[in-house]
C-alpha cells in the first residue's frame, strides 16, 4: 500500500491517526435495529484511512441501513492503518467481530468498505469467504498498483491469469496477487463467492481499478457517479447499492 502521501496527510492533522496503537478486541460501535432484540442480519463497517468508527455513525450510514428497510443490525470496526500494518487485518476482523457475530447467532453477514476498508472487506471474505454473503465496496483500494497495473496490461480480470502456484512469502506485492486470483473467482464461479456490489467517483484516482474490477461483475452490481473520493459521494452510492443488494430482506 502506498504509505508517503497517506504518511503526509496524517502528519497534517497532527500525527495522531499514526499514534493509536492495535487493541484487542478491536473497538466496535454496535447498532441494534430493535432495542435489545438482534436481527439475524449483520453488517459490519470497516472505514478507510483517517477515519474510524464514529465516522459512519457521523454519516449516518446506520440510519441508512435502517431506514432502507433492511432487518439487520450493525457494526462500525475501529480498524484503523496500524492493523493492517502491524498484525494482518484480516485475522484480527475475523477474531474480534466475524466469529463473535457467528457465536451470537448472526446468520447473514455483509462487509462494507470504503477506500482502505474495502481493501479490509475483501481480504476478511478471501480468507473466509463461506461466512459472508454480501460485500459493498465503495472506492475501495485494491493493492499495490504494479500488480493492478499488470492485470490491466493483460486485459483485465477476465484475461489475466494467477500465476499458478500462488507465490507463498507474503509482502507487499504477493498479498495483491493473492487478492486478485481471488476475485478472479466473480468470472469463473460468481456462485461460489459472496454478493459483491462496488461504487465509485468518476473523478477520483481508484475510479480505473475500481472499474475494472466492475467489468466482472453483473451489471446492476454496479454505480458510479460524479464527484471525488470521500463521503459526499459515498454516502449517495450507498444508498443506491442498498437498494439493489438488499441485505436482510
């Protein structure tokens, strides 16, 4: 992942995103739909980078979930850069959210991303993909650029093939050759993974990866629109893809 202009940026606001240490259990914020009685839908919110849980709340996408008719409670994860640094994202969510949520009785659990946190979400239903029946990614960063950049130069997803075996030593390339010959799945068995729907900003620097991705999938899986990479145009995208995925219902 890219970590100067993200590096830059944190410094700008004080450094302190960049303080905050991993702990366990993640902090979470839950959302029940009825008081104190639980759905059996979950959806679980990972946010991108400088933002946190109390971001979702602050954009009401909670309010969204509900007010789109979906029986489902929800949860935002504090999982902020240092855990996908320091300790493997994807271990952590399943750890401290996902099988909790499973052991609660949750039955029907989505993922939505945005930016980094999309990246989180597809990495979580890679390794546990029978646990998940929906993912909503909005601009999601999908791994290191070269090897994007290479998917593309073959033609797409749906030209490109894995190299076969699947590198074992995991840095900062084989991690985003991992997470494509997984994707690669929405064209050879679309069955066999979770329900994935993916916004993005037309003006926005992921609007090529993030379509790209988009050509594997089916058309009303879909939307973009006009703007930049951030909440104004998330939250709208949001709204949209809820009504076609229709979590809970």
């Amino acid at each position: 992942m890219p970590r100067a202009p993200m590096l830059l940026a944190a410094l700008a606001l004080g450094g302190c995103y960049f303080t905050q240490s991993p702990i366990r259990p993640v902090p979470a914020l839950t959302f029940l739909r009825e008081g104190g009685a639980r759905q059996s839908c979950l959806v679980i919110f990972l946010p991108g980078f400088l933002d946190g849980s109390d971001t979702f709340r602050e954009q009401l996408f909670p309010d969204d979930v509900l007010s789109s008719g979906a029986r489902c409670d929800s949860v935002a994860v504090d999982a902020h850069f240092r855990y996908y640094v320091d300790r493997g994202v994807a271990d952590v969510l399943h750890e401290d959210v996902l099988a909790p949520a499973v052991a609660r009785g949750y039955t029907e659990i989505w993922l939505v991303g945005t930016s980094m946190g999309g990246l989180g979400a597809l990495l979580l239903a890679r390794d546990h993909t029978d646990l998940i029946d929906g993912i909503v990614l909005l601009s999601p960063f999908l791994g290191e650029p070269r090897v994007v950049r290479s998917i593309e130069e073959a033609g797409g997803l749906s030209s490109w093939h894995p190299p076969d075996p699947l590198p074992r030593e995991m840095n900062d390339l084989t991690y985003t050759i991992h997470l494509w010959a997984w994707l690669r799945g929405y064209v050879d068995d679309p069955d066999g993974r979770p329900a994935l729907y993916i916004g993005w900003a037309d003006g926005e620097s992921f609007a090529g990866t993030n379509g790209m991705l988009a050509a594997a999938l089916p058309e009303g899986h879909v939307v973009s629109a006009p703007g930049e990479h951030g909440w104004r145009t998330w939250r709208p995208l949001f709204d949209r893809l809820l009504t076609v995925a229709r979590p809970g219902r």
